[in-house]
C-alpha cells in the first residue's frame, strides 16, 4: 500500500567492517525527523570505533530526511560531511549531496566499512520497526547509478563545505586522545627532554655519551615495539634490560666465561693469535654466540616462571604466553646487555686508546661514533638475535609438547647468527653488511610470525584491523 495506511521505513545496514563480522549484521533505523551522523565522534547516532577504523572522520558523513514526495513520505539523502578520505556511493566517490535509493552501498573511504540503504513499506498500525528482512545485494557490476538523481539544495541548505570551523583554525582543540595515540606524542616529549639533556651536558663527554645512548637504543626499540604490536607494560620491559645489566655486573657473568671459554671451547684469540675461519668461527658461536644468547634469555625465562604463580590477567601481562612476549622481553634484554657493554666496555677502550695518541678530544668524540654506530646498530645486532631466540621461547610455551624440537632451534640460530656477525666483522665489511641485513630479516620474520600466531592478534595494535583468519 502507499496511500494513509502505510509509511516508509529506512534502515541502513552495515554490511562489511568489525560490525558486520562473523556472519553478523548491525542495523540501523532510520527516523523521517531526524538527522543521522555517521562518524567517529560519540555525539554521532552511528558510532564506530576510532581505534578501528581510522579512515573514518569524526564526523564523516551524514543521513538526512527530505519530505518531497507528493504523499509526504520523505526521501534521504547522504552528504559528505567534508570527511578527509571521503565517501564513496556505489563505488563513486560522493560530491556534496546525492538523494539515495533502497540498495544503495556507502562506504566511508575508499576502503573502509561499508553500509547498505534499504526502504521499504510498512502498515501504519505498526508501533515499533520491525528489523527487516535482508534483501540480497546487487552483483558489483549491476550498483543503480542511472537511477540516483542528485539532490537539489532546499532553501535552506547545509553548512557549505569551504566553510572554517573553530577546530579547524585550532586543530589541537579537538584532537583529544589522537594526540597520544596517533601523533606520538610521548615519544615527541621524550626526544625534546633528551635533546634539552644533550645540550646541558655539552662538555661533559661520559654523561653525554650516557644520554646519547640511552635515547639511540630506546628509539631502536621502540620501532621494534610498534612492529610487534602487543601492548605491555613498560616497567616489565624496563626490568628485563635492568635484569641483564645488573645480571652482568655479578658472579653470574664469571660463571658463564668459566662454562663456555673455559671448558668448552669458547676462549676468545688474541689480536696476534692466527686461526683459521673454522676455528674461528668454533670459538666466537661457543664464546660470543651461545653464551650471551643464554644470559640474554636470563630476564625472558624469570619473567615466565615468576609469572606461573601470579593470577590472570597479571599472568599474561608479566609473563610469556606467545612469540610477541618472548620478543618483546628478548629485545629489552637485548637493549641493557648493549647499553652496558658499550658504555662500560667498548667506549673506555677506545677512548683511552684514541686519547694516548691524540689527545682527550679526540679520544672523547671516538668514544661518541662508537656509542652511535653500536646502539643503533642493536636492531640487525643484539635485539636481533635476542628477539629471535625470544620468538622460540614464546613459541615453545605456546606449544609446549614441542619444546624440545622449538627451543634448540632457536637457540642454535640465534647464536650462529651472533657468531656470525663477530667473525666476519673480522675479516670484511662487506660480509658484515650481509649477516646484519639476515639477522635483521630474521628477527622481522619472526615478528610477522608470531603477529599471526598471536591468541589476541584481533586486540594487537599492529593487527587489529586485518581481521580473523
């Protein structure tokens, strides 16, 4: 019927996005007398996630009744709200405002969540809408776009869209919580400290050296942090780069030179010692590879059996439940056996040598280079082979009827790696940017991995918007 005793009812149907998944439909209905806005903001009447859909604006789009007919049903149309990726009708990007028919697609952005307008006739004496009928979606190919007629401006019309909002004169009034979770605001107030820090030590060489070092290897494992995508708590990776740093300035560190240099055979050549490659390499994986590997994975372990005995959810916040967190924890270890062997090692030395031939400023900047190449280079070096045995650990725990085949796997790798890398430091450059572009692919393989064996790769900051497998 359409005389008096039937009425329209419009409903929008999300049909793709996280509101449509696992077989799953969120629907809408739409009132003649009111105004939808679809968007990110929560004063919307269709709010979706910000955190997963990120191509949509705040205020994206919306929905808006016309009451033109002769019968006085209203017609909607949709209008782009001036959103930053735009909205698409039937795969057409929309300008401005185009009146809709039933089985029109929008989808917000060129790739985002997609809705579905649907109209259809319902009897007068109904007092609520009943949810309606799914109607089949037209082929790709077959979208109504000769039938669509743009919409002509009421006498009043919208809001034009050249027109400047406040917010938008003043963007850093309305970015609220974007600004710490988009625009990296934290890391951006760390780097200004830092930077204010290495100007207020100019002319104190150790402590400057100290701040450049600390800044370089937290960089480099932030990046490593994004990549993985978990969220964990920074005061248990801090305890795991703290753990290893305190772990090598004890009797713990004599113990493993006494097991790995001194009964097995790992003791390192002297510089006018002569061997050959073989042997070379047979010391560096027994001295440098397997040993270091194992005191690395010191704080990775702890945190796995401390965390046995703690109540969920601190047991998964603390402790290793997958190949992210044997990563994650790795790579911090990773980060405080380089700080100290650098700052406490390497740089003295080569100051002290550096200074006996040309003086304390030269001996002070030499100290400098080496701070900078060998914490940077920590994510093809140290957090490479660390975070890949650490991808072992989690792997093993994950699947622990395995552990036997998983752990001497890593292991063994990880440390040839590190082998590898001392011993053709030795004898060319060139070979040495070979094993460091392999160590870094591992470790990035191991990442891709175990993002997709993650259990909550669907709340992963990294993941969360490709979806279940």
């Amino acid at each position: 019927m359409t005389g008096k005793n039937a009425r329209q009812n419009a409903i929008l149907r999300q049909v793709s996005g996280m509101g449509a998944s696992f077989g799953s439909e969120t629907r809408y209905s739409l009132l003649s007398s009111q105004e939808v806005v679809i968007g990110r903001d929560p004063s919307s009447q269709v709010v979706l996630d910000a955190m997963l859909y990120r191509m949509v604006s705040r205020r994206h789009a919306a929905l808006r009744p016309l009451a033109s007919s002769p019968d006085a049903q209203p017609s909607w149309i949709i209008c782009d709200l001036n959103s930053a990726n735009g909205t698409y009708l039937n795969g057409q990007r929309l300008q401005g405002c185009q009146q809709l028919i039933s089985g029109d697609r929008i989808t917000l952005g060129h790739d985002g969540p997609e809705f579905v307008f649907e109209c259809e006739l319902k009897e007068q004496q109904a007092t609520a809408i009943a949810p309606a009928a799914a109607t089949p979606l037209p082929p790709a190919n077959s979208y109504p776009t000769a039938t669509s007629t743009f919409y002509q401006p009421p006498p009043n019309p919208p809001k034009p869209a050249d027109s400047i909002s406040f917010t938008q004169l003043f963007p850093i009034i309305s970015t609220g919580k974007d600004l710490t979770r988009k625009a990296y605001l934290i890391p951006g107030i760390l780097t200004v400290v830092f930077v204010v820090l290495m100007f207020a030590t100019v002319g104190q060489p150790t402590t400057n050296q100290v701040i450049v070092a600390i800044y370089i290897a937290s960089a480099a494992y932030y990046f490593i942090y994004q990549l993985c995508g978990k969220p964990k708590p920074w005061w248990v990776l801090l305890a795991s780069a703290l753990t290893t740093a305190v772990v090598l300035l004890t009797p713990v560190l004599d113990l493993f030179i006494f097991v790995f240099r001194g009964i097995l055979p790992g003791n390192l050549p002297s510089e006018q010692e002569s061997i050959t490659f073989t042997e070379l390499l047979v010391r560096m994986l027994f001295g440098a590879g397997l040993m270091e590997e194992l005191l690395k994975a010191i704080p990775v372990l702890a945190a796995f059996l401390i965390a046995r005995r703690l109540p969920s959810p601190w047991r998964e916040r603390i402790g290793v439940a997958e190949p992210l967190d044997g990563i994650l924890l790795g790579t911090a270890s990773a980060v405080g056996f380089t700080l100290l062997e650098t700052l406490g090692q390497y740089v003295p030395n080569i100051t002290q040598a550096v200074s006996a031939h040309s003086g304390t400023g030269a001996g002070d900047l030499a100290g400098l280079q080496l701070v900078i190449a060998r914490t940077l280079g920590s994510v093809a070096g140290h957090m490479a082979y660390s975070g890949y045995f650490g991808y072992f650990i989690g792997l093993a725990v994950l699947k622990p009827s395995k552990c036997l085949q998983i752990l001497p796997v890593g292991y063994l790798t990880a440390s040839g790696l590190h082998a590898l890398w001392n011993v053709t430091g030795v004898i060319n450059g060139l070979l040495l940017v070979v094993v460091g572009v392999l160590s870094y692919a591992f470790l990035m393989a191991a990442i891709l991995k175990a993002r997709a064996l993650s259990p909550t790769r669907s709340q992963n900051f990294a993941t969360r918007f490709l979806g279940p497998k």
